[in-house]
C-alpha cells in the first residue's frame, strides 16, 4: 500500500466515524452564522460611516478654517 492509498483509507475512516447530526442541529448551526455574519456586516458597516462622517466633519472644519483665514486677510488689506 501507498502513502495515497493509506491517506484515502484514513479520510474514509474518519467520515464513516464522524457522528451525523440531525436537522435541528444543522438548522441552530445555520441561525448561528446568519446572525454572526448580520453582526459583522452591521458593525463593518458603522465603522465605515463613522470614518466617513469623520473625514466629512473635519473636511468642513478645514473649509472653515480656511474661509475665515481668507476672510481675515481680506479685512486686513482691504482699506
């Protein structure tokens, strides 16, 4: 015997082992992941819009800054 025919009589043995589980096992296991993957993109999701609304929010302020810096220099030339 080969090392392909010993790997493939080893997988054999470990699914023919491997308890089944039944329907309402598969069932809990699948809400599970839906509602850890709906926790995931909703957090993924408020990460994205509190960076957005970070880089908005500073983005204004740095208008700001500048229109009145250029406000200021007007004030100050203009006679």
């Amino acid at each position: 015997m080969n090392a392909y025919e010993i790997e493939q009589i080893e997988k054999q043995m470990k699914s023919e082992f491997r308890l089944r589980l039944p329907y309402q096992e598969w069932s809990d296991i699948e809400r599970r992941a839906r509602l850890e993957r709906a926790r995931v993109v909703a957090r993924m999701l408020g990460e994205f819009f509190a960076a957005a609304y970070a880089r908005i929010t500073g983005a204004a302020a740095q208008m700001r800054s500048t229109a009145a810096d250029c406000t200021g220099a007007r004030l100050r030339h203009d006679h």
